[in-house]
C-alpha cells in the first residue's frame, strides 16, 4: 500500500470498526484532526475506541481549521509510523 495501511476519514467508532474488522488495518492509531467541535468530538470517541481494544495511539495532533500547509504535519505523521490513520474535519 501507500504510506499508510489504512485511512479513516472521520474516526471514531465506526471509522476504527471499519478498518480494523472489515479492511483488516493494523494494530496502531493516528489521530488528525481540525480544532473544530465535531472533530474534536469524533477524536475523543476514537480514542476511546483505541484504548478498548488495546491499540496504541502513535500520533494525535490537532491543527486549526484554517491550516492549509500540511506537509511538516504529514512528516510527523509518517515518522509515527501508524497502521491506521483517522481524520476528522468539518
């Protein structure tokens, strides 16, 4: 595959229910995400989900909405080494 086995556009509990039982993602997590309310939310719930089956959290960093160069983001992200990475914006 890419750089990542698996990405999740929108995490939390199904996000993280799709690809570790029906695409077959690996075992760590990285959390992407937008200072923004429902994202925010969406990263609390994944990372509870993490913590319930056991997968480590490699990554989790949160950008503000108007971000638009990613690419010192993306080398830190890559650099964590994630199976899955989970993404949530507004």
């Amino acid at each position: 595959m890419g750089a990542f086995d698996v990405v999740v556009l929108g995490g939390g509990t199904a996000g993280l229910h799709v690809a570790t039982e029906v695409v077959g993602g690996g075992k760590t997590v990285a959390l992407l995400t937008a200072d923004q309310e429902f994202a925010q939310n969406l990263a609390t719930t994944a990372r509870e989900v993490a913590t319930k089956r056991n997968m480590p959290i490699v990554f989790d960093q949160a950008y503000p909405p108007n971000t638009v160069e990613f690419s010192g983001i993306i080398r830190s992200l890559k650099a964590a080494k994630p199976d899955i990475v989970t993404q949530a914006a507004e």
